[in-house]
C-alpha cells in the first residue's frame, strides 16, 4: 500500500492570501507541486524547500493532448506514494478541468480529495465592489464560458433564457470573444445599457476594472486594448460600483515601493505598506551577523551587577544581547541592579518581551535624543554599557562620557551588506517602474549604494520619490547626492508609513 494522494487545491484568484487553510496545509505535506499558470507562483513558498515544483503550463497548455498529460503525471507521482498538490487557479471544479483530472486518477485507483477555491469571479466581484446578487436588483448569478459556441455549431447555453432572466452573467474567458458573446445578449433581449464590467488580473495589484454597457464594452475594451485573464460581469449590479470600490481607494494603490530593510525586519513595515495597496519590493540591504568576537561583551555581561545603566537603540542591539546573555546562561535576573534605557517604542517593546522595563525612552527617538534625556541626570560616574551595531555613530559613547560617565559599548552584531539584489527588484529599478523607495538606516541607504554603485543607484532613483525615516538617515541620503522628498516628524516606521499616505494621497 502507498501513501501516495493527489490534493486537487484551488489557489484562489490572485491575492496569495486567499487561499484556503486547507489549501496551505496540504502545501506543506506536498512532495510535489503542480501548478498553472493562473495560481500565484508566491503560493509555493507554503511547500517544503524539498517539494518538486512541476509548472503544468510547460506541459500542454490548454490543449487536450496536455491535459492528457497532467493526468498522467498526477497518477505516476501518486502512484509511487508521493503526496501530489494539483494547485490550480480560482476553484478547481469551475472550468478547470478539476473534475477531468478526478476522473483519471478514479479510473486509476488513486486516492484523490478536492480542496475548494475563491473562483475568479468571486474574487472580481469583492475586490471590484460589485455583489453578484443584490436585494431588489438581482436574485440570481450564472457563470458562463465565453468560449463556448465559437468552436462548435451548437451552443450548450440557452441564450434566451441567460438574456431574459435578469440575473448577472459573469463569462470566464470571455475577452477574445467579447463583442461576439454582448451581441448575442442583446440579440436575445437583454437591453443594450445593461451596464458591464470586465475586471483583469482580479485581487491582484494589476487589477484593472474596464465600465461600460453591453453595447459600448467591446468598442471600449479594443480602444485600450485590454487583455485577458479577465471576468465580465454583466448586470445592473454592476452599478453599485460606484458607490461600492474599496480596493483602488487605498492610499497607496498601484504604487510599487522598494523596502531596504534586513530581511528579518522587513515583514512588519512590507505588511502594512501592502495593506494600504502598495506592490512591495522587498530588498534586503542589510545582513546582521555575528561579531567577530564575542569577547567584550561577553566580559560586559559578566560585570553586569556594576553598570548603573543597559542603552539598547535598536531592535537587533536587543535580540542579539539577550542572545548573549542566554548562551552564557544568564536571563533578565542579571539585569535586577540595572536601568534600562531604549531608543524609542519598538525597541521597548523588544525589551519587555524579555521580561525587562525601560525605565527611560526618550521623546525625541534617536541617539540625540537619549542625550537630552542623560544630561538632565547626573551621570558623573555612573557606568554605562552600550552594545551596538559594528557601524553605529559616536555621539552617545562620546556625550555621555563628556557628562563623567564611564562607557562601554562592544559590538553585538555586524551589519554587512548582502551581495546583490532580489531579481525582481533589480529588474524593476531598471525598469523604472518603482515609485518609491524607503530607507530607514544610513545604513540601508550606503549598503544600497554598495550594491548597486553609487553612480548606478543615482541613475536608477531618478524620479522615484525618495522616503527616508528620519534626519540622519537624510543627511545620509544627501551625502550619496540623492533627495530627500519625505521625511516624517517622528522617525518611526508608522509615521513613515504615514508620511507616505500623505505624500501619495
Ligand atoms: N478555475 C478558475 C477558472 C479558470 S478558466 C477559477 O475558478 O477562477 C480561466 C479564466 O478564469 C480566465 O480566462 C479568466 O476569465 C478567469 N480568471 C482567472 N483568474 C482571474 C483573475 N485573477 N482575474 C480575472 N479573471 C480571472
């Protein structure tokens, strides 16, 4: 007996988030993948690094010899026990060959389990502000191929009945056949200003939403030449469109927006410039690694009863000195005689989550700003250990000692720069298609310039609004010969990803 199944997953319509839970577990059981062209390449990034992944479009296209052949393939992996998704677009039984694809692995003898999507036309509905059905405009919706007829002499739709019933028609792979398939509804009686929207690249950041009625769409869709994958949606519903959009209404909509954090902190800042409509491109300017001695710091931590002061100014300075002080077997306790000092929210936050309170954020968010905050003290004497970033500026070591402090401040991680950009981002920048690009570290914007060539990054930026989190890393940017075009008051990441809605809206 094998173990071997095939999962036959509906990827959802675009927005990689809209697939189903179950859609994502059985990804991560998956030892191979089968995917089309219309699933969200990103949606592999759920399976195991191990996992084969089989693009099915390679393999035949639409064509029924290539639908052949995916059968097969899905019943020779399975077959020899492999746990096969079969990820395809929207639903898979709403014209995707879902129910072909069951019927060879039935004849088969291979265990098979259908796993339910958002279809396309579900999608372009909620993201295009249009319901199918609404009380008092429409009580009923039919999905409709807009190919069908075309090939053949009959027609399996009934088109009095789909014309004169006043429910939504919404066609899948209804573009090429547009004029043809408003024409016959008109024929057959629907009025001709009826109105219609046809929604491309649904729940994506491309979605593009096309208006009209059902005898002018065609004229209009040829003018601007729109072009599949789209859905039409015809009927009077159509219309609460305008009251209804909610998707192109984000602030930062179709804006393409470069993040240069270290990877392992771009998550939050990406999360929320995606939620306000921005394509993120994610790239990584920063590497945080080891120091290359453990040395002073680890002497710093075993002194730890006689600092009167821990200043921690960033997030990494936090992780990587807790880090450290676990590896040597210490825990909070060895902070009881300290007072903790952090640069702003983030970083406190950080600290509590080991158990710790700042006693002291200053108001003013940066190194100045811990200064102002020490000067009000008497810090004649007083010892202070400040672990820091390989790279970091001097003026809180320099200021505090000018106050009578004694400072140490070991490295407890290094910034290094990773050697060149993702792909994608690269290809954008050349492109010049970014809108934005944020930096929130001098370092992010000197690594940048490392990367790519400071001539090379001027050139690329040309035109692209500059975002930067706050004066030094302004000063930074300007130094390289870039300018700055936004800068928030206060330098966090929410009130950069403000600045950017104003700037934007
Ligand atoms: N099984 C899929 C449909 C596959 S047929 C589903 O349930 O959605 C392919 C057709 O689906 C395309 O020609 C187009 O009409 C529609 N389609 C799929 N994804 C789409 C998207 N993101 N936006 C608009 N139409 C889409």
């Amino acid at each position: 007996m094998s173990d071997g199944i095939v999962y036959l997953v509906g990827a959802g319509p675009g927005d990689p988030s809209l697939i189903t839970l179950r859609g994502v577990d059985c990804l991560q059981r998956a030892d191979v993948v089968v995917y089309d062209y219309l699933a969200n390449e990103q949606l592999l990034s759920h399976a195991p690094e191990t996992a084969e992944r089989i693009y099915a479009g390679k393999i035949g296209g639409r064509h029924n010899q290539g639908q052949d052949e995916i059968n097969r393939l899905l019943v020779t992996k399975a077959a020899v026990g492999k746990v096969v998704v079969r990820l395809k677009g929207g639903d898979p039984f709403v014209f995707g060959r879902g129910g072909e694809e069951c019927e060879a692995l039935r004849e088969a003898g291979i265990p098979f389990e259908v796993v339910p999507g958002v279809t396309a036309a579900v999608g372009a509905s909620a993201y295009s502000g249009i319901p199918l059905t609404h009380r008092g405009i429409t009580a009923s919706v039919a999905f409709v191929t807009g190919q069908e007829g075309e090939h053949k002499d009959g027609s399996n739709i009934d088109w009095d009945r789909l014309s004169l019933g006043g429910g939504t028609v919404v066609f899948y792979m209804g573009v090429t056949t547009l004029r043809r398939n408003m024409q016959r509804m008109v024929e057959h009686g629907r009025s001709p200003n009826t109105p219609v929207a046809l929604v491309r690249w649904a729940t994506t950041a491309c979605q593009q939403v096309l208006v009209g009625t059902l005898a002018d769409i065609a004229d209009r869709a040829e003018e601007c030449d729109f072009k599949p994958p789209a859905i039409t949606i015809v009927g009077e519903v159509v219309a609460l469109r305008e009251r209804l959009q909610w998707f192109e209404k984000r602030p930062l909509c179709g804006k393409k927006i470069v993040v240069t954090r270290a990877a392992e902190q771009a998550g939050e800042f990406s999360t929320k410039l995606s939620a306000r409509g921005a394509t993120v491109l994610e790239c990584p300017t920063i590497r945080l690694v080891e120091p290359e001695s453990w040395q002073l710091l680890d002497l710093a931590i075993r002194e730890l009863p006689g600092y009167d002061w821990l200043v921690l100014t960033s997030v990494n300075a936090v992780r990587y000195f807790f880090q450290r002080l676990d590896t040597l077997g210490l825990d909070a306790r060895a902070l009881a005689g300290c007072r903790v000092c952090a640069v702003g929210p983030k970083t406190a936050a950080e600290v509590r989550s080991f158990g710790v309170k700042p006693e002291l954020v200053p108001a003013d968010y940066k190194a100045e700003g811990i200064v102002d905050e020490f000067a009000r003290l008497d810090m004649q004497g007083c010892r202070v250990l400040f672990p820091r970033a390989d790279k970091a500026r001097d003026v809180i070591p320099g200021e505090l000692k000018r106050m009578g402090a004694h400072v140490d401040s070991p490295v407890a991680y290094r910034n290094v720069f990773p050697e060149r950009l993702p792909p994608e981002t690269l290809f954008a920048l050349e492109k010049r298609s970014v809108d934005c690009v944020t930096f929130t570290s001098s370092s992010t914007v000197q690594n940048l310039a490392a990367m790519l060539g400071e001539e090379m990054m001027l050139d690329m930026l040309k035109g692209v609004v500059v975002a930067s989190i706050g004066p030094i890393t302004s000063k930074s940017c300007r130094d390289l010969g870039l300018k700055v075009d936004i800068e928030p008051q206060s330098y966090t990441m929410d009130a950069l990803v403000e600045a950017l809605e104003v700037h934007f809206g």
